[in-house]
C-alpha cells in the first residue's frame, strides 16, 4: 500500500471521510440558475428562493447550495479571501469528456490541467466564483516523493479526453460529488492550524510555492488552501462568496470528536456551535456541528446516517 501524507498531531478525521454540499451566495439567483443547468450541467432538487439546491441527474444528494443576496458585489479581478474554487468530481473520464465537447459545443472556454492524479477544467461563474469539474485517475497510478503524494500541473490531453466521450446528454451524471474545496487565504501556517491541527485532515501536499493540500483517507485532497491572492480582502457578507461548506463523517460520535479537537486546539472558538438537528433555530446550516474559519467561511461536520437538512 502507498504509504504519504503527514497525520495531524491530534484528532484525526476518518478514512471514510467525504464532502457534502457546498452553499454559494450569488447576486442573481435567475442569472445563476440558467449557468449552473446550461453550463456547468447540474439540475434543480429543491427550490425554496432565493434558496435552490442543486445535484446530478437521477441522483438526489444535494451539490451546490445557491443563496441569493440582490445585487451582491461579484468577485474583481485581484480575487478574495475564502473561495478559490469548488470542485465537482466526476465519476469517470468519459463523463468529463462529455463535459468538455459540451462546453466547446455552447463556446465556453475552460482552463483545463492536467494534475497527474486527476485531470481538471476550470469555469468561473457570472459572480467570479471559481468552478473546478475534474475526473480522478486510479489510485494504482498515485505516487509519493518521501511522504507527499506527488501532483502537478501540466496542459491536459484535450484530444485524450474528448476521445472518451459518447453519445450521453451532457449533464453531470448519476456518482457525481464534491471531491473538495480550495480556499484563498492569507497564511498557510494559520491554515495548517486550523484545518490540520484543530479539524483533523492530514497534510498531503506541501511542495506548491504558496499552496498547501490536506485530505482525509488518503486521497490527494479534499481541501485546498493558496496564498495566490496574498493582499486582497477577506470576502464580505454583501459579496458574492462561499457561506459554507460540509465535511461528512461517519457517525454522530465523529462530529462530536472533531469539535472536542477545534475546542482543543482553538482555545475559546466564539464562533463554533453545535446544532439541533431537529430544531429550526439555525435552519442556515446542516451541520450537526458549525465552525467558522479564521477567513469568514462556516464548515458543517455533518455524520453520514443525518441526511443534509437541505435535501
């Protein structure tokens, strides 16, 4: 077995450890809406505006949560603190192959990459919010350099990929998730202290100038954090901007472990709560329990047997 990646001094998050839905704050629920289901392929599951929540064709778990703030200040051009990217993980290549002839077929341009554990296109949304829609390769292929597993950033086989493609719709298919979140910050240590230490994801990648990579399970990760907007404003509450996000773990005994550790380690967190889940009181939030970043974004650690209360 492939043997990388550092474990946290501490608490450490569970090998079945996976993300759940992801709550975008977005100025123009409409203008969203037609992106999200023309573009980027996902359909409507619940809408309640200016709340819409969104997942993959014949499958019913919740993706990508759009909150609308009218008139919310679209990201500028030098980025902000907190979201860099959320990042939908398809189930296959061929499925990503669908995904680009179809952009190329409605004139989209996508960046696209090549990371060596997995192969990615890059969208922005009407707000500026960044969209990553990736394929991972297998895990046979992986490999590590001393305890990091290896990745890398090399222009994608366009042709390889849009040869996998078939004949089905282009919308995202049934296996689709969230395979992880990407977040601007100002400090990796902090970063470090805060999602390694305090929350519990092992260190997976630490050789990118600015970047550093944790996951749980041995993936290559389910969190990425970057110092590439090192200057720029933390992203305000009448900003377009990532309200939240969800880390699934196992079981109830679980989410209390991971605050027991963020209460640890983040001696008097004001901002982390515990949840009701049958109380309406915090009907904002599907976590059982609620942390806020030292960047302004909430992170739910919600147990698998809960079903998000935004299904």
């Amino acid at each position: 077995m492939l043997e990388y990646g550092v474990p946290p001094p501490g608490y450490r998050l569970p090998d079945a450890t996976r993300l759940g839905r992801v709550a975008l704050q977005v100025s123009d629920l409409a203008q969203s809406l037609e992106y999200y289901t023309t573009v980027v392929g996902l359909r409507v599951l619940r809408d309640a505006s200016p709340v819409v929540v969104l997942g993959a064709m014949d499958d019913e778990t919740p993706l990508i949560e759009l909150r609308e703030r009218r008139d919310a200040r679209p990201v500028p051009r030098r980025g902000r603190l907190g979201l860099f990217h959320v990042a939908i993980l398809l189930p296959d290549r061929r499925a990503l192959g669908r995904v680009l002839r179809h952009l190329g077929d409605i004139g989209v341009q996508p960046g696209m990459s090549d990371h060596f554990v997995s192969e990615a296109l890059y969208l922005w949304d009407p707000d500026g919010l960044g969209l990553e829609i990736y394929a991972d390769r297998p895990r046979s292929i992986w490999r590590a350099e001393g305890r990091q597993l290896y990745m890398t950033t090399e222009p994608l086989d366009v042709a390889g990929v849009l040869a996998e493609a078939d004949d089905a719709p282009p919308a995202l298919p049934r296996g689709t998730v969230i395979g992880h979140v990407h977040l601007s910050v100002d400090d990796i240590a902090r970063a470090s202290a805060f999602y390694h230490d305090a929350v519990g994801f092992d260190r997976m990648v630490w050789s990118y100038p600015g970047a550093l990579f944790m996951a749980a399970g041995g993936y290559h990760h389910h969190l990425g954090t970057n110092t590439w907007s090192a200057g720029a404003p933390v992203a305000a509450e009448d900003d377009a901007r990532l309200v939240e996000w969800e880390i699934v773990v196992p079981e109830s005994s679980d989410v209390a472990a991971v605050a027991a550790s963020v209460r640890q380690k983040i001696p008097g967190e004001a901002s982390s709560r515990f949840v009701d889940p049958v109380s309406s009181r915090h009907p904002e939030s599907s976590g059982d329990f609620v942390v806020t970043d030292p960047w302004g974004v909430h992170v739910a650690i919600r147990a698998a047997a809960r079903p998000s209360s935004r299904a």
